[in-house]
C-alpha cells in the first residue's frame, strides 16, 4: 500500500511530485467510477464491477498515502483537484464512447414533416409519424429511435430543415425490434 511513498519517495522524484501523482491517480479513479455509475445506470453487469474494483484499488492506494501525508496541505487540494478534474474526464470519456439508445421525438408543423421524415428515411432511420395538438396549433410529431453515436447525425437534418424546430430526446433502457442503421453506416 506504500506504493505511491515509495515512489513519491524513491530517488527519481522530488518530494514536490508527490502531489502531481495523487491529482493523476485521482483522474483515474474518478473517471472509472464515472464511467462505473453509467455502466451500473445501463445494466452492465459484467463492466460495472470490473471498473468498480480497479477504482477501488487505486482510490485505496491514494487515501493511505494521504493519511500517510496528512500534514501537506497541497497533498489535500492535489486529491480534491484530481476528484474534479477526474469528473470532467470520465464524462468526457463516456461522450466519446456514446453507449445506449435514445428517442428523439420532434415536433414539425406541417409545411416541414414530409421533407424531414424523407430525410431521415433516406439516411437509413425509422421514422414513425404522429399528429399532436398543442396549446398554440396542431403538430406533427416524428419519432426516432436510435443509437446514442447517431445523436448529431439526426440533429443534423433537423437543423438542415429547420434550426428551430423543437425536439427532444431521452434514454431508453430496453427497445425490441424497429429499424435501425446499419453498423456499417456509422
């Protein structure tokens, strides 16, 4: 457990880097612990407790190393500004693995429903049309159900056909079936 001391302490580090290496193992640990939730959010069950026992292992490391160094006070904000930075990472890092299925469901009044649904249908989406009656007029209502990576490419035409058409969309734990892209096609 003296790992990170013995290291800090060794004679290829200056006592100043022993912080630098608590910020750094802080990163790690929060951003697979972010990463973890997400993981536990979406039902993987294999994933989850893989990740959850590496972050443990390196959290465990750090906060024996902090004790052991409780009077260093940059120490203390090195394990605080790692667990902030470590956030900012595995969210970052959760954007670009962009995992799940969302629903898009976009609100387009009639002069626009036909050109979007066309749209999205010829880039390889299933659509479903729906007519909707709102407080200002009636609408309809396009609903997309798709892979998280395909977020900006469904954005995209809707922005192609008009920038301020309202949608919005939400995640899904489980769907059965539809028409999605192909893989090939990401």
């Amino acid at each position: 457990m003296n790992f990170l001391s013995n290291l800090a302490n060794s004679a290829y580090f200056a006592p100043s880097v022993f912080p630098v290496i608590i910020f750094c193992a802080r990163i790690m640990d929060v951003s697979l612990d972010t990463i973890r939730i997400i993981f536990v959010a979406r039902g993987k069950k294999f994933l989850a407790p893989l990740l959850g026992f590496f972050e443990i292992f390196i959290w465990i490391v750090v906060i024996t190393n902090i004790m052991a160094h409780a009077n260093n006070l940059v120490c203390y904000i090195a394990y605080a500004a790692g667990f902030a930075t470590g956030n900012f990472v595995g969210i970052s890092i959760e954007e670009k693995i962009a995992m799940g299925i969302l629903a898009i469901r976009i609100f387009a009044p009639e002069d626009k429903v036909s050109t979007l649904s066309n749209l999205l249908a010829e880039r390889g989406f299933g659509v479903t049309m729906m007519k909707g009656s709102g407080k200002l007029s009636d609408t309809n209502i396009l609903q997309c159900v798709i892979r998280r990576k395909e977020y900006d490419i469904v954005t995209g035409v809707i922005d192609e056909v008009d920038k301020n058409m309202f949608y919005y969309a939400e995640e899904l734990k489980h769907v059965s079936s539809g028409v999605f892209r192909s893989r090939r096609n990401l």
